[in-house]
C-alpha cells in the first residue's frame, strides 16, 4: 500500500523509544482514543490479535473495509 503515508511500522525500530511505547500500548487498547497518530489516521492495518481491531469498530470514527485470520483494515469514516 505505498500510497498511503505510514505514521508507524511495528516491524522494527525506526521511531524511538517514546512512539514505540505508544504504539504498543495503543495496539493493545490502552489510551488509544488519546493517540495522536491514531486520530489522525485515515486507514489503519492491524493484526487480529492485538485487542485494538476489537475495539476500533465500536468507535463512530471507523470502519472495517477488509478483514482476514491475520489483519484487519479500517478506515475513518
């Protein structure tokens, strides 16, 4: 999906300490409506099993496009 601006890539450590942390807490449903990046994004890739994709489709902001046994996508509404 290169044309979609990534805000972080969990598959290594290119962001520092500080981003990391935020992303792991925020893929694990803790402080994520707080997230800066999550609030901005447009369309967010997760794996299924972080608790985030479970709690993202209750929130009126977005909405499950795609999913499989491996990721969900969304997209803001």
């Amino acid at each position: 999906m290169p044309e979609h601006p990534v805000a972080n890539d969990g598959r290594t450590d290119l962001y520092g300490d500080e981003i990391d942390t935020r992303c792991l807490m925020t893929e694990n449903g803790i402080g994520y409506a707080a997230d800066p990046y999550l609030q901005q994004a447009r369309l967010v890739l997760l794996p299924t099993q972080k608790p985030l994709p479970g709690l993202l489709p209750a929130e009126p902001h977005f909405s499950v496009i795609d999913q499989d046994s491996l990721a969900v996508i969304l997209v803001r509404r």
